[in-house]
C-alpha cells in the first residue's frame, strides 16, 4: 500500500510541474482547464482513499484556514464587477483553480523522494531553456508559427526569450522558481556526474533568465539567491561575503549590458539607462497612484476581476491615447489584488503569504544544520522569487506563473506543517 501512495505521489507531482513546465501555457482553454483539474481530483481523491485518516487532517488542517480565508475573500471580485462575464471567467480560470493545486502540492510532495523529484523538475526546467535558447538564436518558434497564436511573437522573437511559456515575463518566473532548485542539488548530490549535472543545470538556467530580459526575473533572481543564502549561511560574515558577491555579479550584468545596449535592443532593458528610464517608471508609478482613486470609489471589493482594463480610461484618462488596450492592465499583482478585490480580497492574500511565511520561518529555525534546511530554503527561495516577479506584471492572470505559485505554497505549507514529521520516514 505505501508503494503504491509513493508512486502515486511522486508520478503525480512531476506530471503536475511537467504540465505546468510543457503545456499550462499554451493549453489554457476551458476543456483543458477541466482535465487537469479532474486529473488532480481523480489522484487527490485515490491518496485519500488509501489512507484517509492521514490526508483527511492534511487536508482539513486548522494551518490552512488562512487560505480558505483567502478564496472567501476572492469571491469580493465578482460583487461590484460590471461584466459579469469577464468577472465569472477570471474566477473560474485563476481563483477556482487554487485549492486543487495548492492541496494536490501539499498531499503528494514526498520529502524521502526529493531528490528524484527535484532532479526531474530541473532537468524539465533544462528542456525549457533549451527550446527557448534555440528561439532564441534562430529568431524562430514553430509553436507558435504552426500550432497556436502568440501575440507577443513577432514582438519578441529573436529578442527575448520566451520559449513555451508564451511571453518573457512568465518564463522568467518560471526559472526563477526553478534556479534555486538546482542549487540545492549542486549541495546534495554526491556523485561527481549528478553534481556537474546540476551545476550545469544552474548554469544554463541562469543564463536563460538574464535572456528573457525580464526586469521582474532580474529583481526575482537576486531576492531568490539573497534569500537561500541568508538561511544556508547562519554566520553574519558568510552571508556578507556572498551578498557582496551576488551584487557584485548583478552590478556586472547592467555593466555589461550598458556596453551591449546599442548591439542588442534587449540589453538595454537590463542597462544603467534602461533601468532608470524615466517613462517606464511613470508608466509604473501612474498604476499605483490610480490605486487611491479606485479605492476612493471602490473600497471593500474592488473593481471586478479584469475590470482594471475596463476602467483603466475612466482612472487614467492622461494614458487612455498613449497605452494600447493590451497594455490597459494593473503590470503589478498587488496593484491588481486592491484594485479588483479590493481591500477585503488584498488582506485575505496578505494574510495568507504572512501565516505561511510565518510558519516556514518557525521550521526553518527548528532545524539545526544547513543541510536540513536545504529542501525548504529551496523552495522558499523560489517562493520569494516568484513575490517579487509579482511587483512587476500581473501574473497570477497568466496560467503558469499562477499555477507555479500556488503549487509552490501547497509545498511549502507540506514541509511547514505538524504532520510532515509523522509522514516522512527518510531525512532528505
């Protein structure tokens, strides 16, 4: 019976983060919405029924009662939306959606099969930078020249990376969810061939980041790595000293990509002049300050999920002839949180990011060695990454970015919670 929970388990979260690695992306329409979600009820469903006392309390746990919380308060979206249409659809895509990844993530993680897993979940993240470097250097794609539309395509070919992920920005998260990942294996692995495996891993994962020129993957990364080594090195001088070091390597891309900027388009969005343009910090800054207007008129539950876009002329008629309607959107989670859920939808996901930091903070002190804290600081490195991609574009309205997020929690919340002890039987 145990084999059969770990097969089901482990086979279960690789088909989940190769779903979301391969397809999320690119297969978002509503039939196959339905199957994966199906997909995951069918295997949640049979892990409960092969030992229900334990995933009835995994499940039903007083720590999640945060999140519950969370999905309530979405519901704040659909009260003073316009288009009910356009509300009911977001809902159903990106916040019905949650509590099936989020505890299918926490159910099936296995702690004593990391290693497995985590090497799988790479070398996915491998085939993904790959695809996207031949994009990359041949300028084409055929997925999205013979089997679905992309409208960024012609935009970004040949000039940022986008890969199977549709469009620059999500992947970058992507990768930056992944990274830390790999650095964990490079400290794990003791076999020499596994272990430049995952150096090579980290390698071309980095190097994919900084080519899909995504300013939220620039800042993601550095908080990732800044927050794996603040956990791994406990000695105030050892995290110093690497610190310095990564700013060190961050000063040196904008460096060179100031030197690179007039040679390749992109690298000027990662140059002194690119990061500190002064219209791009406007056409940032007018988001949040439209912020106080719409809570001014919409204060509780905000405009309607998508209803930034159809309110962004009313709010911000100064843009309404200079932005494209594409581009008529919050570019900022947490802009898009108050402004479409509203304060009520805003506090309930606020709350739910601090109690599960909280607890990942509590566990993580619990455990004495650096090695012991190397799965959880992983995944929290990504985590954190993935928060501050967040600052950036409106993600959780973009397939993978979301679903990544909320599998994440759904693991972190596995390897935080009071019955990760009884469940494991081997250290990883």
């Amino acid at each position: 019976m145990r084999k059969v929970i770990n097969f089901i388990s482990v086979a279960g979260i690789i088909g989940l983060f190769a779903w979301i690695s391969f397809f999320a992306a690119i297969l978002t329409g509503d039939i196959w919405r339905f199957r994966v979600l199906s997909a995951l009820v069918i295997l949640l469903t049979t892990l409960v029924l092969l030992d229900p006392g334990f995933y009835r309390k995994l499940i039903f746990s007083k720590e999640d009662i945060y999140l519950w919380i969370f999905l309530l308060t979405m519901a704040g979206g659909l009260v003073n939306a316009t288009n009910q249409t356009v509300a009911y659809q977001h809902f159903w895509a990106f916040i019905f959606t949650v509590p099936f990844f989020y505890f299918f993530a926490k159910a099936a993680f296995r702690e004593e099969y990391a290693m497995i897993t985590l090497r799988v979940l790479c070398f996915m993240g491998l085939l993904v930078c790959i695809y996207g470097i031949i994009e990359f250097i041949t300028g084409k794609n055929f997925i999205y020249t013979d089997l679905i539309y992309n409208f960024c395509y012609d935009e970004f070919k040949g000039q940022r990376m986008m890969s199977i992920q549709v469009h620059p920005a999500p992947l970058g998260t992507y990768l930056i969810a992944i990274l830390p990942l790999s650095i964990v294996l490079i400290f794990k692995e003791k076999k020499r061939y596994l272990k430049v495996l995952a150096v090579i891993f980290a390698a071309v994962i980095f190097i994919s980041i900084i080519m899909t020129f995504s300013r939220g993957a620039f800042l993601g990364v550095f908080m990732a790595v800044l927050t794996m080594l603040f956990f791994l090195f406990r000695r105030k001088k050892d995290f110093f000293i690497s610190a310095l070091i990564l700013f060190a390597l961050g000063i040196a891309i904008i460096v060179i990509s100031s030197l690179f900027r007039h040679m390749h388009l992109s690298f000027y969005r990662f140059s002194l002049d690119g990061l500190t343009e002064p219209y791009r910090h406007s056409y940032k800054l007018n988001r949040f300050i439209s912020i106080g207007s719409i809570l001014r008129d919409h204060p509780f539950f905000g405009l309607g999920f998508d209803h930034y876009r159809i309110f962004f002329d009313y709010y911000l008629p100064h843009l309404a002839k200079v932005v494209s309607q594409q581009s008529k959107v919050p570019d900022c989670v947490y802009v898009l949180l108050l402004t479409e859920t509203g304060i009520v939808g805003f506090t309930g996901f606020a709350l739910f990011v601090y109690f599960l930091f909280k607890k990942i903070i509590c566990r993580l002190k619990s455990l004495p060695k650096n090695e012991d804290r190397l799965l959880l600081a992983g995944f929290l490195s990504g985590f954190v990454g993935i928060l501050f991609a967040f600052l950036t574009y409106d993600a959780l309205y973009w397939t993978a970015p979301a679903y990544l997020f909320w599998s994440y929690a759904g693991i972190l919340a596995c390897l935080t919670g009071k019955s990760s002890a009884q469940r494991h039987n081997k250290p990883f």
